[in-house]
C-alpha cells in the first residue's frame, strides 16, 4: 500500500514538468516557436479562413472560432452520405492544455465533440476526420496546427 502511494507522488510530480514543453523557448521541428519562450508564430496567423479544408496552423486564443468545411468528412449513416464537422470552437486555453469543441454540420443534431489537447507534447490527436496538434501556448494565445486525415 506504501508501495503504491509512492509511486502516485511521483507520477504527480512527473506530470506537470512534461504538461509545460514549449514554453521553454525551445524551437519547435518546423520553428513554431520563437526566440524567448513567450512569443508565438503561426504559418498562418490568424487567418482562420486557410483552416476551411482543416489543413492549417494558426494563433488560437479562448473564443476562437474556426468554420470547416462540412463536406469534409467521414461516411455517416450508410446511404445518408459524410458527416463533417462544421465549426472548431477554443473553449478553454492554459500553459497545460487548449479545450476544443467541435460541432457537426448535421444541422438535424446538436452533435459534437469536446476534447482537451495537451501542449507541446508533439503527438498530433485523431479527432475524426481531421488531426490537431498544439505546438507551444503562451499569454493566452496557443499555436493550434489541424490536417485533415481519411483514417
């Protein structure tokens, strides 16, 4: 039982040291992030529109909204035709993690999908139909990269 406690204090101590990678300043593979640590850059800005197709890498902040391209998608219910999804909303952003709520274009639902993405951990999350990685956060901001997947 002693045993266990131990190992528990040190998964605790553990993760908080990973949870923060990117805010060191350290230069992201594809130079995401730049020079101090707390300043951001994103291949497309704030230029939500180049996110449509969900290929993009763009500064997020709490609120954000991105519209995707509905017709992008996975088959639905045999004979209905894809689902997509139809718009990224940011719903919660911090030095740990960016909350994302995705909604579906089936406008007959109020289907959706709501996710945490870790920060600066380099592992891109499958979030059917389209992959989303966050590559650094710093002062409220985050740099959110998407890529559309098929599988």
């Amino acid at each position: 039982m002693k045993r266990l406690g131990i190992t528990a204090g040190i998964v605790a101590l553990a993760i908080p040291a990973t949870a923060c990678g990117g805010g060191s300043g350290d230069s992201d593979t594809d130079g995401t992030l730049a020079g101090g640590g707390d300043d951001l850059s994103a291949a497309d800005a704030t230029a939500y529109e180049e996110c449509f197709d969900a290929t993009c890498e763009v500064l997020v902040e709490k609120g954000t909204e991105i519209e995707l391209d509905p017709d992008l998608g996975w088959e639905g219910t045999p004979g209905l035709g894809t689902s997509g999804w139809q718009r990224l909303t940011v719903t919660d952003l911090s030095a740990d993690g960016v909350g994302l709520t995705l909604s579906a274009a089936d406008t007959s639902s109020t289907g959706g999908m709501a996710t945490i993405l870790p920060v600066g951990d380099g592992k891109a999350y499958y979030l059917k139909g389209m992959t989303a990685k966050v590559l650094g956060a710093a002062e409220g901001q985050a740099v959110l990269s998407l890529s559309w997947s098929e599988g």
